[in-house]
C-alpha cells in the first residue's frame, strides 16, 4: 500500500515524489495520464535519430543557485544562451528588440537620436516591457513602442492566445521586454543550461527511487474521488493525501465551469542538411497561423550530418475530446479566469488529504524553475 499519491510526472509531481521518497521515507505511487513521464519536458529521439521535445522546445533558465544546483544533482547539464531572431515584413530581426532593430527598422541617422532618448527615459535600466515605450509621453519613443506593438506584439499575442492583447495579463507580454543596448541574450536569468542526456533521462533519474513507484497510461480522474460531502480525496475508496498536478478544473468535474487553457499543434520536420534556419528560434508574428520554428539541434548541440528537425507551433483552443489541441499547456492569464480559478482554489483549500500544485493545478504560467520552487514549497507543507 502507498503513503502517497502523486497525479502528474512534470517537474512539480516528480519533485515532490523524490522528496517524499528520499527525505521522509515513505512509498509513493505517481500517476500520470500519458504514455511516458516528464510531462511537457518530455524528448525523445526521432526517426532520423535527432533529439526532439514533442510537447515544444524547452531551455532550464533561473536566477537562483539553489534550483540550479538542484536539477545538478539528476544529471549532467552544460551552459546554454539561447538566441532567436524574429521576422517582421520579410526580414530577420534580433530578439530582445534592442539597438540594432531600431537601427533596421529606422537607418542610422533617425535611430541615433532615438537611442539617444531612449538613454535619457530610461536611464540604468537594461530591460522594460513594451508598454512603458506606448505609456511614455515622448512622440519619437510611443511611436516606436507603436511600431513594435503593430508588427509584433499585437498580431503574435492575438495569435498565440486567440483572444485581443488587451485580454490577456500584461505580464504575458512582458515575459519578452525590449533591451535598451545591443544586448541579444534572449533570457536574461543567470543560469541558462541544457541537459547533456535530455530532460527525460533527468527524470528518470529523479524518479528513480526505491519508495517511488510510477504508473504511466492512467488518468487519475478514473481511481481518484474528491468526495464533495467529507471534503476528502479519495484514492480507489481510501483516504490517502494526495497531490494532484493535472488542470484543477477536472479534478472537480468542471464544477464551476471549465477554465480555459490554450494549446498548441507541434508540427515536426526534418530537412536534408545540416542546419535550416541560422539561430535556435525564430518568431513569426505575421506568419499565418503559426508563431515560432525551433532547430533541435542547436538546443541540444547534437552532431548528426545531412538531417536537421524542427517544430513549428500553431496555437489552438484546447478542447480535450479533439484530435489536435487536446493538451491544456497554457492557463489564460486574466482576471476573469483568475476568478474562476479561485473558486477552484478555494473549495480545495477545503480537503484536508489534498494538495494541488503546478502549472495546470495552480492555473499560474510558471517555468520549470517556479514549477520545482512551488513543488519544494508544498513538499514543506506535506513534511509539517
Ligand atoms: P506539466 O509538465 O504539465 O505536468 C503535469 C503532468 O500531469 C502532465 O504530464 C500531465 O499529463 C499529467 N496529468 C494531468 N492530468 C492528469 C490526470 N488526470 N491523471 C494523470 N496525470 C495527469 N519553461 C521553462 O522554464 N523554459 C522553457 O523554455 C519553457 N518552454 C515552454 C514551451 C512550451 C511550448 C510550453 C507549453 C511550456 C514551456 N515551459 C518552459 C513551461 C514548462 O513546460 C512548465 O513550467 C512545466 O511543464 C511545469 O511543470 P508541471 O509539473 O507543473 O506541469
Ligand atoms: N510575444 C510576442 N512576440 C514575440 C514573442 C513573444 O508578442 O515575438 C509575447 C506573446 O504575448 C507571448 C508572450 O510574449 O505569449 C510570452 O512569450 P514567450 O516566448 O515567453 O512564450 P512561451 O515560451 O511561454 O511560449
């Protein structure tokens, strides 16, 4: 019999599962509804040997020592700056927006004074967010904020949420700022790392325990009740603590409605030559229907000759009974499915044996770092 059970093999359910295993010593049973653990980190390799992640191209970014040092201690990782480009009306641009796409969009002489004022706005700071370009009261800075917003940011985030920009949380947009240099990291976090063995053998190794036990191909749904009445979970009838990781909506039957997640259809393929494009990633806001193109190899810095795979990813409504975009990948950041999502919050802060995290749990847009921090967090209310 089981101490616990786990419902999800992402970052947030395997972390948690390692530390009850190891540092309590009790013996868990990880559930997970698809094939294969790893959740969306999951890669493999493909038919022409290339090592590719099906769920969308994923790169280990953070600023803290302490998460680093932790995925560290579940295989080798080497030191990784991930560079894009982003083609506005035919033209490879760099991404961040910084110096040099002021000076392509506007040639030397005009560009130079808007540089300038650039500088003088915003003085000491690397980064900002494109709206405070929109929000500034200089003519030549808001319509460069403008210009950004129009070939960029507006058709992108339109695309990739299915909904006008101005309906989604400001903090989405943000997420990629506008550089005030020549700066072209994409990230700018302090650790940026890659996996040497990819991110499934990572997990693997962090579910490789002996008090852990991991049952792929199972929806939770099927074994687990949330019992409304005793506001208790219930494992195939047993009271048991449980930490669930899946869409928090499902886990009581869309009790009050379902909360909204975008997904994607990842589209493979493989050319016949060395590299395809000239970077890791390019975004296409403009492009018809697909917003982002990732080369695998120049994530993972495998040398294979005369092959190369890439994805391409057209965002879609996620609806789990379709063929394509039954994945839930993206909570949809607003204030009205925030409020959704604490009716959710606040009826399972109810159930005594239950534990909901992660990105689909806690309906929040981490990355894999805020994803392992919050599993480390629950994990310290499970030991108190
Ligand atoms: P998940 O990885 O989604 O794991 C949840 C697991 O629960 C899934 O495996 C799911 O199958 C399982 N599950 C759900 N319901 C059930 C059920 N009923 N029964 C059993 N199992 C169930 N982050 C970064 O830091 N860097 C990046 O470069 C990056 N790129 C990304 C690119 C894309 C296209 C996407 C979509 C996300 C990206 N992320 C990135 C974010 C990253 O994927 C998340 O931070 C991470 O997946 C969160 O882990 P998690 O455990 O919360 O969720
Ligand atoms: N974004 C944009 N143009 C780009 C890249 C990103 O407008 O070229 C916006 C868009 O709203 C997107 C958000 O920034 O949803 C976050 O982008 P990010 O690349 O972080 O998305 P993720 O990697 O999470 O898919």
């Amino acid at each position: 019999m089981y101490d616990y059970i786990v419902v999800g093999a992402g970052f947030c359910g395997s972390v948690i599962a390692r530390k009850i295993a190891e540092e309590l010593g009790k013996k868990v049973l990880v559930l997970e509804k698809r094939k294969h653990i790893a959740g969306n980190m999951y890669d493999e390799f493909d038919e022409y040997g290339i090592l590719v992640q099906r769920y969308g191209p994923h790169t280990f970014v953070t600023n803290q020592k302490e998460l680093a040092e932790f995925v560290k201690k579940y295989g080798e990782w080497r030191d990784y700056d991930v560079t894009a480009r982003v083609e506005i009306d035919g033209n490879l641009m760099p991404i961040p927006f910084n110096f040099r796409s002021i000076e392509l969009f506007y040639g030397k002489e005009k560009s130079a004074v808007l540089i300038d004022k650039l500088k003088k706005a915003f003085p000491g700071q690397a980064r900002i967010p494109v709206y405070m370009l929109t929000d500034n009261t200089d003519p030549a800075i808001q319509e460069y904020g403008k210009l950004l917003f129009e070939k960029d940011y507006i058709p992108y985030t339109s695309k990739q949420w299915g909904i006008p920009p101005e309906k989604i949380g400001a903090s989405v947009i943000a997420r990629v700022q506008i550089a005030l240099s020549y700066d072209e990291k994409y990230m700018q976090q302090t650790y940026q790392m890659m996996p040497e063995d990819g991110f499934t053998k990572i997990f693997h190794n962090i579910l490789n325990h002996k008090n852990i036990n991991v049952q792929t191909g199972t929806d939770a749904l099927d074994m687990i009740t949330a019992d409304g009445a005793e506001h208790r979970v219930l494992y195939n009838g047993h009271e048991i603590p449980v930490i669930y990781t899946g869409p928090i909506d499902e886990l009581f039957g869309l009790k009050y409605g379902r909360l909204p997640y975008r997904s994607l259809d990842i589209v493979f393929q493989t050319k016949d030559m060395d590299y395809f494009q000239s970077v890791a990633f390019i975004a296409y806001p403009q492009a018809n229907g697909y917003t982002r193109s990732c080369e695998y190899k120049y994530l993972t810095g495998q040398k294979v000759n005369g092959k190369t795979t890439l994805s391409i990813e057209y965002p879609l409504q996620y609806d789990p009974n379709a063929l394509k975009g039954n994945i839930p990948y993206y909570p949809v950041i607003n204030d009205e499915n925030r409020k959704k999502y604490q009716q959710y919050k606040n009826l399972a802060d109810k159930f005594q044996n239950l534990y909901v995290c992660g990105r689909l749990g806690d309906y929040k847009y981490y990355n894999m770092d805020a994803a392992i921090e919050r599993a480390l967090e629950v994990f310290n209310q499970i030991k108190a």
